[in-house]
C-alpha cells in the first residue's frame, strides 16, 4: 500500500488574488514581515499495491484530473506503508 501526498500550487506567472488578501489581511494585523502569501491544494491518496508503476499513475492522475497543468504546478511524494 502507498501514501502519496500531492501539493499543488499556482504557477509562479499566475496572479493568485486569494494569496493577496491574506496578505493584506496578515499586514492589517501587523504581521509586516510577510512578504507574499501563495495558496494552493494538499491532497493525500492511498493506493493499494499493484504491478504498475505507482510514480507513473501518480503522475498520470495530477495530469490529467488532480492539477490543471497550464495554470498550477505540482510534486508529490510516495511512501509506502504497511496496512494495519
């Protein structure tokens, strides 16, 4: 079995207006030293173990359903775990 955790984030060149105002909510209450806030998704799948490449589907999915690809960026990390 596998535990991936999957983090997806705007693209650097993307205006994220929802990172803005928790800056500007974050300077309101004076919390000065932050610079830039960016908001993203954490996700975290368990997949049971089969004979495909568990990498490759992963990278699969993002792809194509988790992470819209012209706008957000992601990386995932897999662990594999023993089911209890």
């Amino acid at each position: 079995m596998f535990k991936v955790k999957v983090f997806i984030t705007l693209r650097e060149s993307v205006l994220d207006p929802q990172g803005s105002a928790v800056t500007t909510s974050l300077h309101a209450l004076t919390y000065d030293e932050v610079q830039d806030v960016r908001i993203g998704k954490y996700m975290e799948l368990t997949l049971k173990k089969n004979e495909k490449d568990v990498d490759a589907r992963v990278k699969e999915m993002c792809e194509k359903l988790l992470a819209n690809t012209v706008i957000e960026d992601y990386r995932y990390e897999i662990e594999e775990v023993i089911p209890s």
